[in-house]
C-alpha cells in the first residue's frame, strides 16, 4: 500500500516516514507543495498524509488542485493546535480527516487504515474473500480460520489484490502499491512473490491473466 507523505519538518517527515513503513506502507516523501502536485499528478497512492504549511504551495492549495482534478484518494492534513480555521477549510476543500500536531503516529496508522478501507468500499476492518480473512490493522491473515505467515511485501501484495478483487491488476500496478520511488525492483518481484503467496495460500487462490497481470477472484456470495 502506497503513501504519498508531504512534510516540510525534517524531523516530523522522518518520524512519520519511519513509522508507516514499520506498519507495512511503502511512503514516497516530499517537501513542498509543488513536488506534492508532481506526485499526484503522476503516480497512484492509497492515501496522502498532507502538512498545510509548506513551502512554495500550500497544502490546501494542493488539496484544491487534486480535488479539482477528479481525484477520490484520501487525504489526511496534519495542523497545528491553534489553528481551527485551517482545519475546517481543509475538510470544505476535500480533506478526508485531520490529525492536530503533536500526534501520535499509531493513531496517524489507525486513522490511515480507516481511510483506505471506507474508500475501498468497505465498512469491516478486515477483508473476507473466498475463504481469506486480511486484517490490515495487524497484518495477519487466516485462510478458513488458520492463520497464515505471510512477509509485510506479500501482505502488501495480497492486501492490494484484495481491495481489487475480481479485477485484474498489472504488474506495474501491483509494483506502484509494492514500492516507494528509488527502490530497485528486480524485474521478476512480483513474479516471486505471488509463487510465495500460492505456496502459502493454495495455488488457486491468485489466478494469472495471460499478459495482462494477476487477480484474486471476487467472493461469490459476498454480494
Ligand atoms: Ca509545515
């Protein structure tokens, strides 16, 4: 799962940057508005987590630009304590949610979660498809009630597919929710990580679109 992460704060960035990767997000970190706008622009993200005050652009303005151009991803702007105004404009301007800084970052990961999972249609923290239950907040998965081991990049994996499910994603699709920008990826990654997932999951559980990419089949009685 693909963050977008825009903080000026050296300090702040890393903290937050470190601490969604340990809760299993790839992060791409920028620092001014005008990087975050290129970012939006061009590549897909699961959630953006959006300080307002930033060099060059503000967040609302960037907040604004996305919102106009269509764009449904979720969003959630960092303020400060004493700054109401902010906040309401932000959430009038698209915003999904806010976090007042000081925070801390298990809830910035809770509130993150929660966002990713009502735009992804779902109302129930954990997935159930087929006989798979993915649970994001713990990142553990059961198949019929055992529990499976699965590594944070075959979780990712699998989460994506599931929030997709009976759609066909393409490599390059499932790598953009696998990696942040600057990571080598070995041209056959996702290859070895699906032979991983049907190893620990059964073979039949992700099907192979010939030339196309990889789909886990929709849960017939699930609606
Ligand atoms: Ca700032």
């Amino acid at each position: 799962m693909r963050i977008l992460l825009v903080e000026d704060h050296p300090l702040l960035g890393d903290a937050i940057h470190v601490s969604l990767r340990q809760a299993g997000y790839s992060v791409d970190w920028v620092q001014d508005g005008v990087a975050a706008d290129t970012a939006l622009a061009t590549d897909e993200f699961a959630a953006v987590v959006l300080d307002l005050g930033l060099p060059r652009r503000s967040g609302l303005e960037v907040l604004q630009a996305l919102r106009q151009r269509g764009a449904q991803v979720p969003v959630i702007i960092l303020t400060a304590r004493d700054s109401v105004e902010d906040r309401i404009r932000g959430l009038d301007c698209g915003a999904d949610d806010y976090l007042v800084k000081p925070f801390d970052m298990g809830e910035l990961a809770a509130r993150l979660r929660a966002l990713v999972r009502r735009s992804a249609g779902s109302a129930s923290a954990a997935l159930h498809i087929g006989g798979l239950s993915i649970d994001p907040a713990s990142l553990s998965v059961t198949r019929d009630g055992q529990a499976v081991s699965l590594s944070a990049r075959e979780f990712a994996l699998l989460h994506a597919l599931a929030l997709n499910a009976g759609r066909v994603l393409t490599k390059a699709q499932l790598e953009q929710h696998l990696y942040a920008w600057g990571e080598e990826v070995e041209s056959n990654t996702i290859e070895v990580f699906i032979h991983h997932l049907r190893r620990k999951l059964g073979a039949a559980t992700i099907r192979t679109i010939r030339g196309v990419g990889y789909l886990l089949p929709r849960d017939d009685h699930a609606d």
